[in-house]
C-alpha cells in the first residue's frame, strides 16, 4: 500500500468509528427524550453492541499497523501541520483505547453498572456506607488504569488527560491555588452586603411562554434550526450525531422562571461549538471538538458572560416583560439584572451561581487526587466533604444525599472530569477578554439583540479548529498565554462589586 492508500484507509475506518459514535449518542438521545421505560433492557444491549464494534474497530491491530506506519513516514509528529497533526492525534487516541486490556475494560464496565445502580439507591435512601465499597473499587480500577500510562507526574494525570489533553495535574493544582483564596474573599464581601430579592423568579411562570422565550433566545445567538432542535429531557444536555444534526434538550422548573432559559442559553453555546466545527476535519482524527474545557469554556460563555450580563439583560428584561407582563409588570430592569445575579452559596454544584461554582469543583478535585493518591480514604468522604464545605462555602449539608452523593459522575467512573467545569470557565473569561477588546462595540451590540460578532469571532477562533491544536495551545494562540485564572477574577469582582455594592 501506498501512503495514499494508506491514509486513506485511515480515514475510512476513524469515518466508521465516528459514525459508531454517532449512532451510539442517537440511541442514548432517544433513551433520555422519547423511549417508554419498558424499552431498557433492550436498548442496553443495543448500546451495548454499538459499543463493542467501536470498541474493535478503535484498538484493531489493522488501525494500529496503519498509523504505525503513517506516522514512522513523517519526520517530526510535532510539526504545525493538518498532516502531523492527524497522524498525531490518531496515534493518541488508538494508544490511550488500544493499552487497556479487553477483560479491565468489561470489569469497568460492570463496575460501573453496579456502582450506578447502588448510588441512585444510596442517594434516595441517604446511605453512603452502601456506596462506599462501590466507590473505593471504581478508584481502584481507574487507578490501575493510570499505572498503565506511566511515566507520569501524578496518576490522576493520566485520567486528566482522557479530557484535557496535555493538562497536568500539577497545572489544576496552580490554578486553584491562585483561584481559591480570591473567591473565598468575594464571597466574603458578598456575604457582609444585603441580600438581592429575586422573589419575582420563584413563582410559576408558564412552559409554554418559557419554551417560546428559549427557543427565540436560542435562535437569536445564532442555533441553526436548520441543523438542529429541542426536545424535553429529565436532564439538559447536547449531543451531535454530526455537523448537521446537534440537538439540545431543556427542562422547565416550576418555580424557576431563569433556570430552563440559562440552561437552554448554555447547551445553547455547546451547540454552537458543534454546528461550527470545520467540514475540512468532519470524521478525521481531528474532527472533534478540542476538550471538554473548550467545550465549557463555550457553554459558559453564552449563558454567563453574555445571558447574564447587564447589557444582555437591557435587550431580555422588555421581552420577558411582554411575555410575562403579571409576573414581572412592576420589576425595574435594575431589580431584574440584580435579581438574576443573586448569589447564594448552596449546597448542589449544578446549582451554583458564577461565584460559588469553582469551589464545588475545588473540592471535588481535592477529593479525587486524594484518593488516587492514598492520602484519603472512601470512608472519610463525608467528613472531609462537610468540613471544605463549610471552609470555601459556609454551608454544611444536612445529609449526605446533599453533600457527598449528590453527583452522578463517580458512579459512572468519571474520575478526572470535575476540573474542565471550573477550567471552561476561566477560559470562557479569557476568550471575553481578548474578543472585546478587538471587537468593543460588542457590549452595545448585545443590548440590541445582535450577537453577530460574538458568534462569527468565536467561530473564526475556537470552532472551526475542531482538534486541530490542543486545548492548551488552542488558548495559547488565541490569548498568548496559558489558562490564567486573573481575567475570570477580575470579571467576577467587577460584577459582583457593583452589583452588590462593596
Ligand atoms: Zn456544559
């Protein structure tokens, strides 16, 4: 075969292993949004059998032979070029799949199947001694599957990386040193100032009204409607089953008229980032997205920076009044920008708000290297979890349900994910920076409903690379430096120094 032929087989069977993805992520879409609880056990195995033909097409030793070849023909796999890159890229990926052992993957897989099973029953029943032991063995499985990717700094690097490719743990660890003492000080300030009343956002508003209001504010930031939609799903999430198909899904609360719009504004701005990957690297190694962090960093910036800024609000505020004209007919803009802003330190990550929510991530982080490492056991969880709690938040739970086993991530063996939450939104502060400071009519531009700029500059500069750079170089090139958590501080004190008036 010739190198030709040789790459173009390459590409044929990585097309083959995106399209299993796709169809997997379609099974699941359907699971979440439309399928009857009888249909379970039936779509697990179909899962289950997507996943294996993945599985053997991702770690075949025709793959590896290929890229093995392809790569000892190119002189410097670190070259700033689609081609180095490519090839690059494939070899991480086919190594990373091909170095765990068949029989460690199905262990982790029933593992994790039982873990699943006894946290959903240990979360209800506020019993973390039965979880415990699935806990420590999902620890040590991911473990054991560090040590195969030695040498390495720390063994949570690895895990780390099946994220943020390139990222260190000893990089988080910079990071949240800088960060930590600096938002426990806001949150300081914050707590000694008086309190914002947002009552006029827990009444009952509406589903119909809200599902108009999101999806005008969906399309307004640019969602093609074309290559996309929304469905109602117990929890908002995005999936791609390709370029031309990035779907979202929403939820309505009761007694939350901002919670379906912010999450809808979020999964928003991951679809975005979906809809804008380059064509050129469409089902190539270099065809997904640059990380997980890059992919917050784009959620984070849509439904923070912009949904929750005082300018976006001047241009939301009269639209929600129209729709909403007896729940919000006597709220000042003012009163609503403020009320949407409100901090409160609670106990559940995904309710956080922009100043408390990296403190969640902090802990959580603490507590995986800690137990990666030994320095903590699965049965000091709770105390360590109350105690940092109270430390970086000043609240304590009451139970366990709302503290330690309040997320699902563990139980499903995802060790080393917590940090690209908190460095999405670092980054997400960074690309802000940089992109009003070349664009600064953008603020105004916001007040009026247009958000052009902010899409076409996001998509010349994040989107369309897919993973043609890793994600620290993606920052890198367009800020100049590395993920810095100063821009993200000094949003956050300017905004919450006005808004809470310290
Ligand atoms: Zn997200």
């Amino acid at each position: 075969m010739s190198s030709a032929e040789k790459l173009t087989k390459l590409r044929e069977i990585t097309a083959e292993i995106s399209r299993l993805g796709s169809i997997q992520a379609l099974l699941e879409w359907d699971q979440q949004v439309n399928m009857p609880h009888g249909g379970a056990e039936d779509r697990g195995n179909q899962a289950a059998l997507i996943a294996g033909l993945a599985f053997d097409k991702s770690t075949s030793d025709e793959l590896g032979a290929l890229i093995q070849d392809l790569a000892s023909e190119i002189p410097d796999l670190d070259a700033d070029d689609d081609f180095a890159r490519e090839i690059k890229v494939a070899k991480r990926n086919y190594d990373r799949n091909a170095r765990i052992p068949r029989e460690k993957i199905i262990e982790f897989v029933l593992a994790t199947s039982a873990a699943h099973e006894a946290w959903v029953k240990a979360r209800a029943d506020n019993d973390f001694a039965s979880f415990e032991p699935h806990l420590t063995h999902i620890f040590e499985l991911r473990r054991q599957q560090a040590e195969l990717f030695q040498p390495y700094e720390h063994p949570y690097d690895p895990l780390l990386n099946e994220y943020e490719p390139g990222m260190k743990t000893s990089d988080v660890r910079a990071i949240f040193a800088a960060l930590r003492p600096r938002q426990v000080e806001l949150l300081r300030a914050i707590a000694e100032s008086e309190q914002i009343d947002n009552s006029f956002i827990k009444q009952h508003y509406p589903f119909d009204e809200q599902r108009k209001l999101g999806t005008f504010i969906a399309g307004r930031f640019g969602y093609d409607w074309e290559r996309g939609r929304i469905d109602l799903a117990a929890h908002p999430f995005t999936t791609s089953f390709g370029v031309g198909d990035v779907r979202i899904t929403t939820r309505f609360l009761d007694r939350d008229c901002m919670s379906a719009l912010f999450s809808t504004m979020h999964e928003t701005g991951h679809a975005l980032y979906d809809q804008g990957l380059s064509p050129k690297y469409y089902e190539t190694s270099l065809g997904q997205p640059a990380s997980y962090a890059i992919h917050e960093s784009q959620s984070r910036l849509w439904e923070n920076l912009v949904g929750r800024s005082r300018e976006f609000s001047r241009f939301l505020f009269p639209v929600m009044q129209m729709l909403f004209p007896q729940h919000l007919g006597n709220v000042t803009l003012d009163q609503f920008y403020r009320g949407i802003n409100r901090v409160e330190p609670s106990l559940i990550r995904v309710e956080a708000d922009e100043a408390t929510y990296n403190m969640h991530i902090m802990l959580r982080f603490e507590i995986e290297t800690g137990l990666l490492e030994g320095s903590l056991k699965a049965s000091d969880l709770p105390d360590i979890w109350n105690t940092r709690m109270q430390e970086y938040l000043g609240v304590t739970p009451a139970d366990d349900t709302n503290g330690v086993l309040q997320d699902v991530h563990w139980s499903s063996g995802l060790v080393g994910y917590f940090p690209t939450y908190a460095l999405g939104n670092l980054i997400s502060a960074q690309l802000w920076e940089k992109m009003v400071a070349e664009h600064p009519e953008i603020p105004a531009a916001m007040t009026e409903g247009d958000f052009s700029q902010i899409l076409a500059w996001l998509r010349e500069n994040v989107h369309r690379y897919s993973s043609r750079y890793d994600p620290l170089d993606l920052v890198r090139k367009i800020t100049g430096g590395p993920i810095d958590p100063e821009p993200y501080l000094r949003y956050l004190n300017a905004k919450y120094s006005e808004i809470y008036r310290f």
